[in-house]
C-alpha cells in the first residue's frame, strides 16, 4: 500500500538514503529540514523540528501516514560544549517531543533512530533491543536517551532503531575522513578498544522502510553484519579495499586522547530481534564499505 512518509533531517546521511528509498518503492516521501527550500527541489519543505508552531502547521498539512524521525545534533564532541549544551537538548529532546505530539494527534507511525550511547558502553555482551538500562556517558547520548523516553511514554505506533558507526554518502564520516587522513599522512593512530559495528546508511534505509511498512513495533538495533571490530580493524579494510598504504597504529582510547566526550567501549548491538520478527538482516559491512566506496568514487 502506497503511504506518506515525512522524513525529517533529509540533508543528512541517513533521511537521504531514506528518500531514495521510499521513492524507489512508489511511496509518496516528502522530506523536511532547517535549510531553506532550493530553486526545483521537489517533495521537500523547510521545517525546523524545534519551532512546535511550524511542526503543527506543516504536519496538519502534510497529514503523513508516518514519520521517519532522521533529523538529529550527532556532533558529539560538539556537544559536550557548555554553550552547545541547550541547542543540542532543542534539537534532540525538543524537536522529538514536537514530532511525537504530532504523530498522536494525527495517529501515524513513527520511527526513532537512536544510538548506543544511551548505554554505558560497558563490558562486553552485546546491548539487547529491549534493554531500558540507560546510563549515557555524554551530552549526545543524553540527548538521544530523552529522545527515546518521550517517543515510548506518548506514542503506540512507534519503532525505536537503535544504531552505530554511521557511514554514507551524503555527509561526513568516519571512512570519508580516513581517506582523507591516509592520503596525507603515512600513518595514523586509530582506537581498538572500541567494539561495534558499522552502518551503511543505503543499507540501513531498506530497512527502515521495511519497518514502516510492518506494524511489528518496538525497539530494535541495526548495525550491518559481519561481527564486531574495533575502529582499527575498519580502518585497516578501508585501506586495504581502498588501496592505501598507510600504516595503522592500534592505541588504546586513553592513549589516543583526543576526544571530549566520553565513547563507549562496546557498542555491540545484539540485532537477533530483527529475523525474529522477519526482518532481512543488513549485509556484511565489508561488503557494505566496498559498494560505498564504488559508489562514492573512491574506488573503480
């Protein structure tokens, strides 16, 4: 059945993918963000979550059948700046609470991409879907938690997706920034005591809209397969597909030391829930990084 999907933060990595999904599909996607509306650009409306008079406005308009909540403040580091601190809990908190009012006034599905981080990155069995242990390390995570609590306290029709290590083609990643360092440098320091997995954002919108298409709501966490790395172990297969030479250092997060905020240490997601409930499972990541890096030109 055709539907009407509203995707919020479309000018980032993931509500792009998501737009050309739900088009590909035969979907009628209408996508929003902060930046105004550019000269021919179809099915999109400028919309900034955190003013609830336009939320209202534009979604008793738009009337969707769902919404596909990508629309987020994921610099993390950033947010750990005392003055970043209310914009980011606006934005996070805020403008998720504007979106959930509107989805039960007009009774529509919604999904929630959330993170790891609303865990405390602690030991090493993999995060369960329905674990509600939150304890995040950082503002982000803070942020996103809250995200989380005012979807599940308002809303029936809701699908938290939980998720980790983002990469795509439109925006900034970590891959995209590894290419640059490894063109550049002959060597590079990278964390390998961080555990997780990558999340090819093409790869995670299939899924996002076989989700919505479904009723089967509840949380859920999506990473691609292939088992759980450390950033080393990804930045040594981005260089070897890549064809880079660049030497790989392996530091702990202490030694390494570069980052404001607190990251977890396991960011294992268990994904078990998503065949249980007859969801295709992502694709290996290796294989995800290699259509990514055909896709994005990086590779011939």
């Amino acid at each position: 059945m055709k539907m009407k999907v509203l995707v919020t933060g479309v000018n980032g990595q993931l509500g792009y993918d998501v737009m050309k999904e739900l088009k590909k599909r035969g979907h009628i996607a209408v996508g929003s963000g902060s930046k105004p509306v550019e000269q021919g650009q179809e099915n999109y409306i400028q919309m900034d979550i955190t003013k609830r008079p336009y939320v209202m406005a534009e979604m008793r308009k738009l009337r969707p059948d769902a919404v596909i909540h990508c629309a987020a403040w994921t610099a993390v580091d950033a947010a750990e700046d005392l003055e970043n601190y209310e914009k980011v809990m606006e934005v996070n908190v805020t403008g998720t609470q504007n979106i959930v009012d509107l989805c039960r006034e007009l009774s529509c599905k919604m999904i929630y991409i959330s993170t790891d981080y609303v865990f405390n990155g602690q030991g090493t069995e993999p995060w369960k879907p329905d674990c509600k242990e939150y304890s995040p390390l950082n503002v982000y995570g803070k942020s996103k938690m809250e995200g989380e609590l005012a979807v599940s306290s308002k809303l029936e029709k809701y699908f938290i997706v939980r998720i980790a290590w983002v990469f795509g083609k439109n925006g900034k990643n970590f891959v995209k920034t590894m290419l640059n360092v490894g063109r550049t440098h002959d060597s590079v320091r990278v964390v390998n005591d961080q555990i997780g997995t990558p999340t090819y954002t093409a790869d995670l919108a299939r899924l996002l809209v076989d989700m919505v298409e479904t009723e089967k709501y509840g949380y859920y966490h999506a990473t691609n397969e292939g088992g759980y790395i450390s950033w080393y172990d990804f930045t040594k297969e981005i260089y070897r597909q890549a064809g880079l030479k660049t030497a790989v250092i392996p530091v702990s997060t202490e030694e390494y030391g570069l980052s404001k905020a607190m990251r977890p240490s396991n960011s294992r997601l268990d994904k078990s829930k998503l065949t249980e409930n007859g969801f295709i499972p992502l694709p290996e990541w290796k294989e995800a990084l290699f259509r990514y890096l055909i896709e994005t030109g990086e590779i011939k």
